[in-house]
C-alpha cells in the first residue's frame, strides 16, 4: 500500500481512496465517492483487533451517498460518524447526484 497516492477502491465499485498514514494501529485516509459509487455492506476483517473508525464527511452527496451502520457509537450533525467497524455491518448507498468526501480515522486495539 503506497502513501500519499491515489488507489483503487477494494469493492471495485467507483469510488477511489488516498492513504495519508497507515500503521497496525492507525490509519488515515480520504475517501472521493464520485455519481454512481458506493460501498457494499460489509465489516472491516479484524486480523485480531477491535477497529474503530471516526469519519468526517467533508461534501455530502446532493442524492443518495448515505451512510449505514447496523451498531453506530455515536453520530453528529448527519456528518461525523463513531462506530466498531470490525463488528458492525456498513456501507453506503449509491451516489445518484453529486460527490462525496469523507475522511476517515482508523484505531485497531489487540483483542483482550
């Protein structure tokens, strides 16, 4: 996985990602959601760690582009988003009008 470079989405379903940090403990990355992507529902494989993930979404989409979690931490404004990514099933609808930015936050912590 190369930093600060553009790469393709692991669903192959439109959207693409940057990395701007990536370690076994945390990661970083921003997230362009162009008409047309989204993100099937799915938990994040844990390799033996709870993952929590924060997500600012920077522009929403003018239609469609929601985002779905089963077992939400805490959400504010629509916009920003806390939730175990490991354990809770999410996902975002499809973008029909406009684009999408998140930034999203990743903190993986051993399993006790």
């Amino acid at each position: 996985m190369s930093l600060w470079k553009w790469g393709d989405d692991t669903y192959h379903t439109g959207y693409r990602i940057f990395t701007l940090a990536f370690s076994k403990m945390f990661d970083c990355y921003i997230f362009h959601y162009k008409e047309g992507s989204y993100i099937p529902k799915h938990k994040d494989p844990s390799c033996g760690r709870k993952i929590y993930r924060l997500n600012f979404e920077l522009i929403k989409a003018k239609e469609g582009g929601q985002f779905v979690c089963n077992n939400m931490i805490f959400s504010l404004l629509g916009r920003i988003h806390f939730f175990r990514a490991d354990t809770s099933y999410h996902y975002v609808t499809q973008i029909t009008k406009g684009k999408r930015i998140l930034l999203s936050f990743g903190f993986k912590f051993k399993k006790s």
